[in-house]
C-alpha cells in the first residue's frame, strides 16, 4: 500500500520543542555573562565556539551544552566569574533535563492515523537518558515499532539502522527539521527524506547544500503527501 | 555446540579499563577541593551524595561526573572554590573522555577464540559519545555481532535487547564485573551470568543479595567454564 516499508521520524524539534529550551538557556547565559565580559566580546559567539571546539569529545545534548557553558563562562570572565554564575548555570541545565515534554500541534493525532498504515520509527540524536527519558514520557512511544538514540545521523548510521530492521534504503522515509541530520544522509544512501523547518535551528546545525529538498511546513501534510506519492 | 545462543560482555572494568579513571578524578577532586572545604568535611563523601542527587537526571558517565563535580565543589566550598579549580575539573573530564582504551589482560585473544564458536555481544551503559569513541577504537568491535550501550541494565532493558535479536533468555550468557548490573538483572529473566570482579566498583554500583553467583578470576577462565558447562 505505502511505496515505503519505514518511516522514520526525528524527534527534537520535529516532535517536540527542544531549541527553543536551548535558545533560552543560551539567552541566560549571555545575561549572566555579560556583567563579567570585557567590553565588546561577543558573549554569545565565545559560547558557540567552545561548543563547536567540544562537540567531537561532548556529543549532542544538554549535559554538553552545560560544560560547554561553564568552561565558556570561566574563559570570557577572564577567570573572574562568581559561583553563583556557575552554580545558576547548572541549574538550568538540570532544569532543561527534567522539563516535561512539550508536543508540537497535531503530533499525536498524526502519528497515531500513520501508524496503521505503515511502521514507524523513531530516530533522534543526543544524550541518551534525556532523549530516553522524553521518548519515555511523551505519551506517543507506542507508535514506534523501532526507537534509535543514535550518536551522529551520518550515512553509516543510517545504513546500520536500515540494514538491522532490514529494510531497503529506496523503502525508507525521514522526516525531521534538519537538513544535515535528517534529509541529506538519507538522500545519499538512496533514501527519501521530507524536512520540516522549526522556527529556531541550532547554529552547529546549519549546512550548506543545492540538493533538491522535499519541505512541508508541518507534520499535518505528510498524511497527505504520503498518499500523493504513493 | 554452545549451551548459549549469545554470549555478552560488559564493557567497563570488564573488557577495558575504566573506574580506576573515574577514581583517580574522585582523588584529584579530594586534592582540589580539601584547601576550600571547611574542616572536618569528607570532601569524598559529598562528591558521592552530589553524584547520588543527580545519577536519576544526568545518568551515568564522565559528562555526567563532571557536572556534578562542579556543583559539589561550589556547594563544599561554600561558593569559594576558584574558577581555577572549576576549570581544572573540566580539563580532568576533557582528558578523561579522550584517553584512549586500555584493554584489560587476555581480552583480545580470548574474544578472537570465542567469536569462532558463538554470537558475541557488547551491552555497556554510560555516555553514549564516550562508550562509542571507546568501542569504534578498542580495535576488538568486530568480534561483536550486537553492540548496544544503554541507559540503565535492568530486567526490561535486558528483555527487549534479546527480544531485539531473537535469543531467549534461557541460551543467554552475560560476563561482566557488576553484580547488580551484569548478574542479577540477567539471573532475574531466566538467563545466565558470570561475575568477574575488577579491583575497585563505583559505590553506587555496590549491591546487596543472596543469589548464588558464578564468579570467575579472569577472563582467560571464560573458554574453559563455557566447555565445562555445555
């Protein structure tokens, strides 16, 4: 019935909000920053290049995301900023880690028609107990016949995924707000991939590419454009 | 030919050295911390109950040691310690997550025998980036048919890995150096499991139980229980 025998869905910001949980928590780092930031430094920019120079030993993730912020508050303050900076900054991070998930409109009614159709999967990169425990925890994990917290969304992964559920990359569906993660890996295994743009896309998350993408503004049309393609 | 249908190994303090790493960072810690702590604090026993505090939001791991450690020294050294030190506690993390793997005794030659006779698998818990950066460059990842690093080993995390692959409990062998999470979890669904200690346990993998348990020296006895118990 379906041309597809999987269709994958990412989970962060495709799901549900994760971004804009990052965008705030970047947002009050700047604001406790900045009163201990020599004049002129671009408080938000250090703070994505400790990140980027961290992401291969770090991961994805809010664990990351709060040492990375805790080196970065030391080295912008010049080794002047307070405990009480630091200490704000790990409670923000252990309030991100244990905020309830918050669905994104129509998810649920949406995964629940498409999982009679065909099996679905769940593939989302990150810390492995907080994407555990929000996949726990969003009331929607018995849609999925297959649950992947994977490290990167590379070609090989991908591959290693489809080749564990045996199913052919030309039978395989992603879907998911990111370009790099969830759309171009998949094409290049032969795949099909639909994006659905967030309003916010983390920095590290940007790519350039003139492939031809397959975009709908919102998880209700994918019912429909599964059946328009079919 | 094998009474089991998939023989698993742990990974930490089991194929590779690990905790004699996250020991050394507890020293360093007691080292760093004990010029700010007030008198008559155990410096080592707070780093712990801090640990214990967060294991349910940050898991387990060297990220998730770091944040901790951050905060139990800001709380030990009643908002006192230096940004130096903070700063010290995450190069020990960085330094930790990038050290490379140090096998244990016999553990290649062992696995390369065994991969000949019977299905191989690895199931770690910890840190996803950390535990992969570990498998992919210990140079023995190809002897495992499975590999699976997970959030917590229990009776359902083990039941649905074997369910995954299609072994039943009872033709399933687990190895590994934690009682709690290697043998008892395992023994609980029927399967079997083999201790083999390693010289220092993290205090919260410390178990209590009355279950009869095989304990083994060294891996290089494994060949010779397994042919002594088919």
């Amino acid at each position: 019935m379906s041309r597809f025998d999987l269709v994958a869905f990412d989970a962060d910001d495709t799901l549900w909000h994760s971004e804009d949980s990052f965008h705030a928590g970047e947002q009050r780092f700047v604001e406790l920053l900045t009163p201990y930031a020599p004049a002129g430094v671009d408080v938000k920019a250090a703070l994505t290049a400790v990140e980027r120079a961290n992401l291969r030993t770090y991961g994805y993730g809010v664990k990351a995301f709060g040492l990375s912020a805790v080196e970065a508050a030391i080295s912008i303050s010049g080794g002047t900023v307070p405990n009480e900076v630091i200490g704000a900054i790990l409670a923000g991070v252990r309030a991100q880690l244990s905020e309830p998930v918050r669905l994104l409109p129509h998810v649920a009614e949406v995964l629940a028609a498409l999982s009679g159709t065909v099996p679905l999967a769940l593939i989302t990169k990150g810390d492995l107990i907080h994407q555990t425990h929000k996949i726990e925890t969003s009331g929607i994990a018995h849609h999925f016949a297959h649950v992947e917290v994977v490290l990167e969304k590379d070609p090989p992964t991908y591959a290693r995924l489809l080749s564990e559920v045996g199913v052919a990359p030309d039978r395989f569906l992603m879907i998911g707000n990111s370009v790099r993660s969830d759309v171009l890996p998949v094409l290049a295994l032969g795949g099909t991939a639909v994006h659905i743009p967030y309003p916010l896309l983390w920095e590290l998350e940007h790519v350039d590419h003139d492939e031809h993408v397959v975009e709908l503004a919102s998880i209700t049309q994918v019912p429909g454009w599964l059946s328009a393609t079919t």
